[in-house]
C-alpha cells in the first residue's frame, strides 16, 4: 500500500488493522548484482513520517470485504457474471448458470484485467499482456528491513524482496511469460547465484507462483450506467506498485461524486473527469518504465544504472519520482487525499 492508499483506507475507518498487518516500508532501494547503487527513493523525503506498508494482499481483502459485510448491504458471493444485458436504463447481469441479477442502475465492473463480461454496450477495452511476468512466494525471516528492496542485473534479471508482515517477506524473481515454467524449475540455483544473501530463504519444496500483468487501455471509464473500475479499466504492470492503490482512489471518487452530483450520468460523468489525468499519468509512466526493469530491450539496463541514481538527486525530478512513488500524482489525489 502506497501513502495513497493508506489514505483512503484511513478516511474508511480501516488504515489501523492493514498498518499493525503489514510491514512498515521506509523506501525503494535498488542495487545492482555488484552491490552498487543503481537509486534509492525515500518517501520520508517527500514528507517527515510517510510510509507505505507492506501485505499480503488477502489483508486487504479481507480487510475491505468484513467492512462490506459489517455495512449492513447485501451481497452475493460465489457467482460468475457472464454478461450485461439492458433492462430500461439500467441493466441486469447475468449469471454463467443463467441466473439474472437486477435491474441495477448502476452497475461496476471491477473484475480485474482479465474481464470477461460480456456487455454489448461495452466500449472498445485493449488487454495487452506484458511478455515478462514473476514467479513468487513468501518466506519466514528472523530481520525484516523497512524498505523494498531490488537486485538487478540487465532487464533480464531482477530479484525482489518486500515485507509484508513483521517476520514475512515476499520474494520475486522476474522471468519471460513463454519460459517460466522452465525458470521455475531452476529458480532456488538461480535466485542463489544471482544474490547468495537469498539463497536460504527458498527450500526445494517452497511453493512458488505465477503472476502475470496485463496493460488495459480504455478510451473512457463511464459508458450508460457501468462504471469500469481499478484494474478492469487501467490494468498495468506493478512496477510502479499502484494498481491496488489506484483501485482505492477510484472507488473513494465514485462515493464522492455519488455524493455531491445531482444525478447518476453527470456523477459517471464527473469521475471519468476527475480520474483521467492520474490515471492517464499512471498508466504511461508504468509503460514507460517497466521495459527498463523487465524486458529483452538489453541496452536499457546500462541506460537505467548509469542515469537512474544521478536523474533522483535532481530535486525538482526527485520529488516527482518521490510524488509518483507515494501514489500522489494528480491534482486529484493531491488536494483531496494528500
Ligand atoms: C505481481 C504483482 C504485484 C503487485 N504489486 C502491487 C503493489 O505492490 N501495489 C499495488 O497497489 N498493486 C500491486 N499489484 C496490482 C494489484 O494487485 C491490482 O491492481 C489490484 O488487485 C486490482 O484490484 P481489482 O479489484 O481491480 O482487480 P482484481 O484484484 O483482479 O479483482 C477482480 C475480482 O473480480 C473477480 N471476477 C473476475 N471476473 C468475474 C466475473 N465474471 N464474475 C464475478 N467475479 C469476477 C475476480 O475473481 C477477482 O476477485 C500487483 C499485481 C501483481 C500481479
């Protein structure tokens, strides 16, 4: 969770259970396999006591879906939506066993980038699938520094700890979609041979997963009464590690225009207005630098050490990194979260 997010959480009453969760992170800290510093970004530099924190994303889950509960509003868990259909100026979904659900007059689709809903009002939404991914897991450890740490070497090669609760990491090893299954078969030998220091945090018998990441475009977020929200509406790689983030803010935005719009189409219409600039911000920025850090464009790794560390003691691009980082770029964000 970015500072960002941590302020919406705080505005729902719900920062105190993720932050005594988490762990604490200070700052991003990269390195190169040589020990060498390629940049080092400390959010205590945009603000005296700001952090993010380190979780497991089901803290969060949880977390959000007792609140739901605790709310009193019903919901129905345990169903696949399969499609939109019209209904009046609203719709009704669909079930995949055919059962409907609605009408609603509002309907928000928040089913992650792979969205599969279909809806044939639907605006044209372009998934594009990165061809680098990750293999994880979590690991026990005795010290825990506050701070997300990264080796790396190229873009081929990159290695990644955070924490995520007070004797937990999570471990993250970048490798190509097409060859992971291969990389995972040899992962502890490479992970050991790439930083030694990491070498007994993984057993031949660790569980390891898969994550994949998916840039979503869409030319606007309202289209009648569906609202496409957090990653089913700007999916991108976690480079910058806002997805999450993101998906907060538009959620506290949808409540706030609800709020103080006079009708449902000017209140959709207000939050596409309010979210692109962020949003757009994000996104672009994401695309732009996650080839530097994971992709077979070789001669951006030299680039990236070489001007990295030098670009953040720039001040005025220092606080911009440090801005972006804490997950407050944004007229929006900034006035209203910051
Ligand atoms: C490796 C990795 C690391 C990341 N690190 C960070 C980070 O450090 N910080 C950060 O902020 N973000 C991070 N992210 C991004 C973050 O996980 C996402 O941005 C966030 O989960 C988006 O939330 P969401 O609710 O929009 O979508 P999702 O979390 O994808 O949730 C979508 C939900 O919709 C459900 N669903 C889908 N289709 C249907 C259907 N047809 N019917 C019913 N239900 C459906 C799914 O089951 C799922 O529960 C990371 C992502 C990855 C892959």
């Amino acid at each position: 969770m970015q500072p960002s997010g941590l302020a919406v959480l705080a505005r729902l009453g719900l920062d105190k259970p993720i932050r005594e969760s988490g762990a604490r992170i200070d700052r991003l800290r990269c390195v190169t396999t040589t020990g060498g510093s390629v940049f080092t970004l400390d959010y205590r530099d945009l603000a005296v006591g700001l952090h993010g924190v380190g979780l497991h994303r089901g803290v969060l889950f949880s977390t959000l879906f007792d609140a739901a509960r605790a709310s009193g509003m019903t919901l129905v868990t345990g169903v696949t939506i399969a499609s939109l259909v019209n209904h009046g100026r609203g719709k009704v979904l669909v079930g995949d066993d055919g059962k409907r659900y609605g009408p609603h007059d509002l309907v928000i689709m928040a089913a992650g980038s792979r969205n599969a809903v279909a809806d044939d009002e639907a605006p044209v939404r372009r998934p594009i699938p990165y061809p680098w991914g990750a293999l994880w897991f979590v690991a026990k450890t005795a010290r825990v520094e506050p701070e997300l740490f990264q080796v790396l070497r190229g873009t081929r090669r990159m290695f990644g700890l955070l924490p995520v609760a007070s004797d937990l990491v999570t471990v993250f090893w970048s490798v190509p979609v097409a060859t992971h299954e291969q990389a995972r078969a040899t992962m502890r030998a490479d992970i050991a041979n790439h930083y030694p220091a990491a070498a007994s945090l993984m057993s031949s018998d660790t569980p390891v997963l898969f994550a994949t990441y998916t840039d979503v475009r869409m030319p606007r977020w309202d289209v009648g009464c569906v609202l496409y929200l957090g990653d089913c509406g700007h999916g991108m790689s976690p480079q910058l590690g806002q997805g999450a983030n993101l998906a907060l803010i538009d959620a506290y935005t949808l409540g706030e225009v609800l709020r103080t719009q006079p009708d449902l189409p000017s209140a959709l219409a207000a939050y596409s207005r309010r979210r692109r600039l962020a949003l757009h911000y994000y996104q672009l920025v994401t695309r732009w630098l996650t080839p530097f850090f994971q992709s077979d464009a070789t001669f951006l790794g030299p680039l990236r050490d070489a001007m990295m560390g030098p670009l953040t003691r720039i001040p005025p691009l220092r606080w911009l990194m440090l801005q972006s980082m804490a997950g407050f770029h944004g007229r929006e964000a900034r006035s209203r979260l910051g």
